[in-house]
C-alpha cells in the first residue's frame, strides 16, 4: 500500500494546477554577450559599448521577458548594412556575426514586441577595433638661393596606417628612434587637418646620415590583442618620383576584331615603380583583357572596348605618374535619313519647282575618316548648281551629309543612295536609299475605325494599333501619357511603358501588350518619328486602354473561431472593381447555397449573420461579388477549435533536480482566448525525448472555466539528465482537439549551484563543473560500462553504475600500468560561495550540510578513498572529512558526512592506488543537501525500472492510471 499511495501522491502532483490571473505583461529587454568581447563599457544607463577585434565572432543575445513569448528582432543603424531583409538570424534571440568586419560596426538594436502595450527595444554599439599595415609615402622639395649659392633638398616621410582606435606612430632610423627634439635636422609633427590620422617625418636641409632605413611602427596599444605593424623605406641619393613612357601610338586607331597590346614602361623613379593599367570613371578593363605588369592585351577588340586607358606608376615617392592613350575601334553606326520640304512654303508636300533637301546621317570612328558619296539610281552624283552637296564639319559627330536639289524637276525624280564609309576601309560600308517621286508624301496617322477606346480583362493580349500612310513610311514611336484636364494630349504628363522603357519603337505601327494588367490602362500615344521619314511636325493620335478586373475584396481569408449557441456575422468588403456597376454577391456553406443579392450605389460591403451557431454552421463559408470580368472571394473558415496554449517562459527556477540522475520541469502556459470557444476540457500532453521519436501522451482533464491570462501549472519528474524533451500541448473541447503547441525543455547543469541542493551523476560530459587536481599523480576518469575496454582487468570495479544501467556514467581510478602504489588522483567538486541568505537556519552563518556519495571498492589491491573538505579563506586549507580502506565488495555502497563549512570551499575526492593492479575506485550520484544527513528514505521505485525499460516518469504515469481504474 506505501507504493500505491506514493504512486497517486506523485501522479497528483504531476495534474496540480496553480492559478494566477494577469501573467499576461509587456516585453522587456535587456542585450547581454558572450565570444570574443575586447572590453564593454557602460555608456549610458541602458546602453553599452561592445569592443570587439576585426574577423573575430560577434554574440549579442536579447533577453526577453513578456507574455505571450515576445517575437525578437534585430536591426542594425549607423556604419554598415542595415537591417537585412529576410535573413533568419536576425529574427532569434542571439545574433551572431562570424569573421566581423570594421564596416559591421555600428549600433544593433533588439525589438521584442508581443501586442501588448509598445514594443521593448534596447541597443548596444558595437566598436570594431582594427590596424591595417601602415604605408609610407615620400615627398621632396628642393629649393635654390642665387645669393648664397647653396643647394637645399628637403624631405618628407608621411606614415599613413587605418585603424580604430586611433593610431600612435613612431619613427625608427635604423635602430636610433626619432623623436621630436632628438636631432636637429628631424622634425616629427602631424598635420592640423589630418589630427590623429598620419604622422609626418620631415627631413630638414638632408644630410649625409639621413640617407638611411626608416621604420614607421603603427600601435594600437595592444588593445585587443592586436599588435604592433611596421612599414620600412630606404631612403638614398637615387630616391626619385616615378615617371612613364608609352611604346605605342597615341591615339592608337584599330579594328574590329584585331588584337592589341597596350605597352607602359617605367622611364625613372626610385625605387622601381609598380605599374597598372586602368579607365577613367573606375570602369572596368574588358573581361577577355590580360595584364602583364605594364603590358595590357586585349584580344578580338570590340566597339564597346574603345576608350581612355590609363597607365598609371607609383612607388610611393611623390605623385603617381600617368600616360593616357586613346583606342579608337573603327566602325560606322546608326545610319538614319529624313527629307525636308522647302521651308519657304507652308505646305509639306513635295510639288515641282519648289526646293527638298535629303539628309543623311551616320556615326563613326574615327570621324574625320568618314567620308560620304551620292548616287542616283546607282550612277554617281556630283554638286553641282541645282544639286547641292553639303558636309558638316569632321569633328562633329554623328557626321551629316546633304543633299539640296533647287527647283526640283520631273527628271529629278528617282532613287538617291547615300553611301558612307571609312577613308583607309578595313569596315563595311553604309548605305540608305531614298526615293523622291510623286507618290513621295509626308506621313499621315490614324487609328482604325473602333480601336481608339479597346476594353481588355487582366491577363489578355492586346493589341494597340496605328495606321500610318505617306511614303517612306516613317518609324512609330509609342509612348503612355496621363491626362491633366481637358487638354489631353498638350498637357500630357509621360509615364513609362509596360515594358519599363519611356519610348517603344514600331516598325507595323502595332503595339502588342501580354498579360496586361490593371495598371497598364490609361493613354497611349503613338507618334511618327523624325527619321526615316519627312521633317515635319510630328504626326500623333491617342488610344485609350481600359483594363476591366475582377472585384478586390477583403478579407480573402480569415478563421473565426466560436462556441455553439452563439450569433455572429461576416463581412466582406469591395475595395475595388472594373466595372463597379451591377455587381453582384452569392453567400455559400460549403456547397449549399445561402443568399444573393446585388449591391447598390451606396453600399461597398455585404454581411451574412449567424443566429445561433449549431454543429452544422460549422465550415467553410464564401461570399463571392461578381462583375463581367470575374469574382472576388471571401473565405470564412468558422471552427469550433480552441486557440493554442501560450507557454510561460518566465517561471522562476522552472527546473530543479532533488534526485541525482533526474530532475523535473514547471511546465507553465495560458490558454488564448479561452472564452472564444466552448469550454476546454482537458488538455493532451505528450513529450519525448529529442534524441527519440516515440511520443507519450497523457490526457489533464480541467474542471470549471479558464480564465484569460489564468496561469496554469503542470510539474513533470522524473526527467532524465541530461536529456532534452520536446513537449507539445493540444487542447480539447467538445468539437474537438484544438491547436498543439511545443516547446522544447532543455537540461542544464548548475554553474555555481546554491548549497540547498546540488546532484551530480557524471552523466554530462561536464561532469557537473568538477575538475582535476593539478598537482596530483594522475586523474580520474568518467566512465560507462556499456563503453568499457574488453582488455578491462578483471576482479575489480563496477559492472554498472549505481542505478544498475550499463550506459550509465560514473567517475573511477584506473590502477594498472604505468600506476605505482601510493599514487593518487585527486577530484575537486565546484567551488561553493557561503551565503547565510540561503541558509534555512537565519540564526547561524554556519549552516551544517550532508555530503553524500556511492562508492564502489572491490578488489583484492584496493587502496584508499579519502575525502577532504578544502575552505578557501585567506589560507586555503584541507581537512579531512571521511576515509575508507580496503575491499568493500562487488557492490555500490552510500557514504554519508556532515561537514561544517565557515567560508567558500570545494569537496576534494581522493583516491590512492593500492599494492596491484585489481585496486579500481568508483564513485557516483554525488549529493550535498542543507541540513544534517539524514537515514535515506526506501527507494522502491528504481526496481521498477531495469535498464532496457521505459523512463520512471513513464511508469508512474501507466501504473498511476491503472490503479485509479481499479478504484473506479
């Protein structure tokens, strides 16, 4: 009977519920850090400096508090890249940044926000500390007086190096350090305009001993760890400025397709100067482009590869020295023409005896090699009185060439051909043809009878057409305006075409726009073009575009959420349609249908209510509003289910250990908006281990109603260190189950654990934070039988650990070779701080507490186990607290001692190798609990649970469940 009633005691204590109202609460942060952190600073009250080294990993982590479980994000202001859309560590709780640059400094800010009254935010600077390699550069001046006939050279060496914090230079002459005042001839000063940011050596009158090695040293002051860098320069009578020469012509005229090799070669300078090739503007070389020092190569020239290139050398003394060349790529482009009528008559036809001039224009490289003919019907024209031939200028460019024919004639009618090309060849020619004959007309535009006003839906193609007449007939050009008043196409405003462009040429006077959509309706211009055609004033003519769309409704989908018996109505709203006349709704469950109706003019929305909800209303519910282009869709999903718990992540000391290898959980949550729904009944809990994948799941029946922010309590035991569990909660009402929700409940071992409980099984690889002794012989070491060596010497040490589990860990002495007797390893628990605070007993600052342990000593050579209290006040000291000598037998035996501690102290664990090699000590489930020790109660449970079954809790659970079903 003391099982039973200690199985339901422990199975009530795994259902109790603790109730509080009003744990919903507000965000707060506060920003803490771990890495590679140089110093932080406090810089105002909520606000800090985080000192980092440039490439180490930044760590910055947003402690938040709040409920429901606040959503976090960092963002990022003031020295580099804002905040990064839709990169997924910026929405977790720590922000990590790996190999940092200087340009990720800045101020990182943390926003937590979960609904409730206004976001928390809080922000540290983080200042990224650096030294690049300082650069020293030369300058010289020399200086002639006539009247005292001497020669003065000085010489400046400026030291340049990036960094943060700010750099301190020093100056080194070979070995002798330069300071200011050390030498007459030096002077050692920092420009005004450039404080902090160079140092300058100024040679002054230079003498023999300055020809030298100078060492410009940059420091930061070893902040960070970051050292000291150093640049040199060897200062001689030969230092000299560089200077360039190109073995090339300048400019260099090629061909399209022809190789070319750019050549630079330095001419002077001292010491020999670093040549490079670039372009003006930071534009690229070609890509195909190959350098060789001074030598650029660029293979299958390009029109696009013409251009300014750029030599440039530099060795640190003086200036850079450059050489500009210029590649000409020759080539014609862009060959156009366009006739005029004559200009004294207002009429824009070509009549006989009136003057026209045929214009014909080409671009081209070089253009003075441009040279133009004429023909008319294949023959050679001249210039003559009547037919006038004109060029403009070789400089401008593009190049034009005319052609005036004075009272034009019958006989002149025919085919002009302007011919253009290059003087030395080596490119094809141009050549356009004009005709000029009576049928010659200036254009006329229109648009097709019915096709000024076209009505397309979404997603068509449509076609937007012009006809043009007139010979030649000229290039279209289309164009959107948007209408300002009456004025339509004088006060036109341009917008940009569908395809992005603000102009779009036709060649058929068609425009063809796919999968049009709502926003490429208004205006269209097409309009003639002045080339290839007549000079006049343009022709033009408007279509307009009327795109018609489906109804824009919201919302197009929502979830409600509501008990049965209960009324509500839905609503959904027009925000936007084409036509918006004689529109049209239809409410439907499911299939069936509800209502129709049409909207009138001063309605923009349509509702349907629910007098009383029963289990058949519950469903999808839709409502579409129809215009002749389509329907809009509002969808209702009306459910009965319960919202997701809420997990409470701010309990104090939610998880605790009062058994060496397990401990448990204070799982806490709140139910979201309980009173939306029927009542919840009962809640579905299942939790596995991670490292699993089988779940256990146990029904908590609920009695009476929950209230909204009602904190409610479930105590898991018996949890196994050091695993981690996912938990997932589902609640249940009488339609049903509602929405899960999981968490995942980690393990963690005390860091400095309070003195009222601390349990160790050396299960974590962390073995609870002991450590071992430097100074002893050799150590212990953490084992599992189900990992032990087949070589293991026999007739000693444990087969299992103190629980009787074969993967369970304990710690142990190996005593074979090269192990002599007396030897020993000593074993230090974690230091402990004194604290009366904790203390249950206020009255004395000297609590008494139990230490307690298993050990295991079985074999014929076992040595000693001695254990020590060591206190560490101004002198540490060791007293010894318990000892034992000897085979004690195959088994784990509990040894237990009150120790008195007065100050911050550890338990040393001591073990001494005996006369042979079966001597192996063990010890496990190491224990200290405030108070005097105590008989240990009957521990019944652990029979239950041989290695190979399921965890204790588990049991509890089945055992628990059968024994009420008998009761019932």
């Amino acid at each position: 009977m003391g099982l039973v009633f200690g199985l339901l005691w422990l199975f009530t204590g795994f259902l109790q519920g603790v109730h509080g109202q009003g744990v919903y609460a507000p965000p707060t942060v506060r920003i803490v850090h771990s890495g590679q952190a140089c110093n932080v600073e406090e810089e105002r009250y909520s606000e800090r400096v985080y000192t980092i080294r440039e490439e180490e990993t930044l760590e910055l982590q947003c402690l938040v508090t709040g409920h429901p479980r606040p959503q976090i994000r960092w963002t990022k202001t003031a020295g580099g890249s804002s905040d990064r859309q839709g990169d997924p560590t910026l929405q977790n709780e720590t922000l990590k940044i790996t190999n940092i640059s200087r340009h990720q400094g800045g101020r990182y800010y943390c926003k937590a926000e979960n609904g409730l009254g206004s976001p928390a935010i809080r922000s540290i600077r983080v200042d990224v500390y650096f030294l690049d390699d300082p650069m020293i550069t030369v300058h010289q001046s020399v200086g002639e007086s006539k009247e005292h006939f001497y020669f003065e050279r000085t010489v400046f060496l400026r030291c340049v190096a990036n960094s943060n914090p700010p750099v301190h230079y020093s100056w080194r002459r070979g070995r002798e350090a330069l300071t200011q005042g050390s030498d007459a001839g030096v002077e050692i000063y920092e420009p005004f305009f450039t404080q902090g940011e160079t140092k300058i050596l100024k040679l002054k009158n230079l003498r023999p001993q300055d020809y030298a090695v100078y060492t410009c040293i940059s420091s930061v002051r070893s902040v960070c760890g970051i050292t000291d860098k150093s640049a040199r320069f060897n200062l001689n009578n030969r230092t000299a400025p560089p200077s360039v020469k190109l073995l090339l012509d300048d400019p260099l005229v090629v061909n399209t397709g022809e190789t070319i090799t750019l050549v630079c070669v330095a001419s002077g300078g001292d010491p020999p100067p670093a040549l490079e090739w670039v372009r003006p503007g930071g534009e690229e070389l070609p890509k195909r482009s190959v350098v060789n020092g001074g030598t650029l190569t660029v293979p299958a020239i390009t029109l696009e590869d013409g251009g300014a290139y750029t030599c440039m050398g530099s060795n640190n003394v003086g200036n850079p020295a450059k050489k500009t060349t210029t590649i000409l790529v020759r080539g014609l482009r862009k060959g156009r023409f366009w006739i005029t009528p004559d200009p004294y008559h207002n009429d824009d036809n070509i009549q006989i005896g009136r003057e026209v001039k045929i214009s014909c224009q080409v671009e081209a490289t070089p253009p003075e090699e441009l040279q133009f003919s004429w023909l008319k019907n294949g023959r050679p024209l001249r210039s003559s009185e009547r037919m006038v031939i004109t060029h403009t200028d070789t400089e401008i460019t593009p190049g034009t060439t005319n052609l005036d024919i004075i009272d034009l004639k019958f006989t002149d009618f025919g085919t002009y051909t302007c011919v253009a090309a290059l003087r030395n060849g080596g490119t094809p020619e141009i050549s356009i043809d004009v005709n000029i004959s009576s049928t010659t007309v200036p254009p006329e535009l229109s648009v097709p009878r019915g096709r000024s006003h076209l009505v397309a839906q979404e997603g068509d193609t449509v076609d937007l057409q012009c006809l043009v007449s007139g010979k030649p007939k000229p290039i279209l050009l289309w164009s959107r305006v948007e209408e300002s008043g009456a004025a339509a196409a004088a006060a036109a405003t341009v917008i940009l075409m569908p395809d992005g462009s603000e102009q779009t040429e036709s060649y058929d006077g068609v425009l063809r726009i796919s999968n049009v959509t709502r926003e490429m309706g208004g205006t269209y211009r097409c309009q003639t073009s002045q080339y290839n055609g007549f000079n006049v004033k343009p022709r033009e003519a408007l279509i307009q575009l009327v795109v018609q769309f489906p109804p824009n409704v919201e919302p197009v989908y929502t979830e409600i959420r509501q008990a049965l018996g209960r009324a509500f109505s839905l609503t959904c709203r027009l925000l936007r349609a084409h036509p918006a006349r004689l529109l049209r709704y239809e409410w439907k469950l499911g299939s069936r249908l509800l209502t129709v109706g049409q909207f009138s003019d001063q309605r923009d929305d349509t509702s349907y209510l629910v007098k009383a909800l029963n289990r058949e209303g519950y469903g999808e519910y839709t409502c579409d509003i129809t215009n002749e282009a389509g329907a809009g869709r509002c969808t209702f999903l009306v459910t009965g289910k319960a919202h997701a718990p809420e997990f409470y992540y701010d309990t104090y000391s939610a998880l605790w250990q009062n058994r060496p290898r397990v401990y448990g959980f204070k799982l806490q949550w709140t139910q979201m908006e309980p009173s939306a729904v029927d009542r919840i009944l009962a809640y579905r809990l299942g939790i596995r281990q991670m490292t699993q994948s089988r779940w256990w799941e146990q029904e908590i029946p609920i009695e009476g109603n929950i209230q909204k922010g009602e904190l409610l309590t479930y105590n898991l035991t018996e949890l196994i260190k050091p695993e981690s569990y996912l938990v997932r909660l589902t609640p249940i009402t009488r339609y049903g189950e509602g929405d899960a929700t999981e968490r995942i409940i980690t393990y963690s071992a005390p860091v400095n654990p309070h003195l009222r409980e601390f349990q160790c099984g050396f299960e974590d690889e962390a073995v609870c934070l002991f450590s071992q002794d430097k100074t002893d012989v050799f150590d212990w070491t953490r084992h599992s039988a189900a990992t032990r060596d087949t070589k293991y010497t026999p007739n000693t040490g444990p087969s299992t650990d103190h629980a009787g589990s074969k993967q369970g860990f304990y710690m142990y002495i190996e005593t074979s070779r090269p192990r002599l007797e007396g030897d020993m390893a000593r074993l230090l628990s974690p230091t402990f701080n004194m604290n009366s605070k904790i203390s249950s007993n206020p009255v004395t600052n000297n609590p008494t507490y139990c230490f307690a342990f298993y050990y295991h000593m079985y074999g014929k050579h076992i040595g000693s186990l001695n254990v020590f209290l060591r206190q560490k006040a101004q002198t540490m000291t060791d007293t010894s607290v318990w000892t034992l000598t000897g085979n004690q037998g195959d088994r784990w035996r509990r040894a237990k001692v009150n120790i008195h501690p007065t100050a911050p102290f550890q338990m040393v664990m001591e073990g001494v190798r005996g006369a042979g090699i079966e001597g192996d000590i063990a010890i496990d489930d190491v224990t200290i609990e405030e108070g005097e020790c105590k008989d240990p109660p009957p521990n019944n449970l652990r029979s239950l649970a041989p290695p190979s079954s399921p965890h204790i809790w588990q049991l509890c659970i089945t055992l628990s469940l059968a024994l009420i079903g008998r009761q019932r």
